[in-house]
C-alpha cells in the first residue's frame, strides 16, 4: 500500500533540495577569491564556478621589452596564480557546503573526499 503522506513528504524535501541548489549556485557567483604567483607580479579573481574574473600583471615588474624567457614566466606564473586561485575556490565551496549543509544533515560533518 503507497503511503501518500510520505510520498508528500519526499515531494517537500525535493523542493527544499532544488532550493537550497538554487542558493548554491547564487553563492558560487557572487564566492569571489584571489590567486597570485611570483610574489604578486601576476594576480587573478575567479568566482565559485571557477569562471576567471580578472587577470593583474603588476606593471611596475615588467619591463618594456620582454624576452621569450620572460613571457614563458610570465605564463608559468598566470597558470599557477590560476591554480591557486582555483584550489581557493574548492575550499570555500566546501565551507559553503558545510554550513548550508550543517542544519540540514543535522549537525554531521561532509566527508573530505581526501
């Protein structure tokens, strides 16, 4: 015999899901966090969704005639002030996660995945 009364509970709690996805998504658009590398010469924002947002070469560190060593650096160091804003952007999606998450799971913490 179907139970409505719990067919109408599991109903509710999928619209609670897909609202709370629906405020995930918000908080990874407007989660924004700042990578760097070679000490601040080059620095990038990216947003929860990993979308790059902005790229900064520090001007006063680069010289007017760059030689093809120095644009090779150069493009090491944007990859890595990606990287690192990228890494940034898996630990406060987590936090977010656990926090939105928290009161819904009862207090349990999400695994680490590690």
């Amino acid at each position: 015999m179907i139970d409505f009364g719990k067919l109408g509970q599991l109903k509710e709690m999928m619209q609670q899901a897909q609202q709370m996805r629906g405020e995930m998504e918000q908080k990874l658009s407007t989660t924004v966090v700042e990578g760097a590398a070679g000490g601040g010469l080059v620095t990038v924002k990216m947003n929860g969704r990993k979308e790059l947002l902005k790229l900064t070469i520090d001007p006063a560190n680069v010289s007017g005639s760059l030689t093809s060593s120095d644009v090779e650096m150069l493009q090491d160091l944007i990859i890595a002030a990606v990287n690192d804003a990228g890494r940034k952007v898996d630990v406060a999606v987590k936090d977010t996660l656990q926090s939105s998450m928290g009161a819904m799971l009862g207090g349990l913490k999400l695994p680490d995945g590690e």
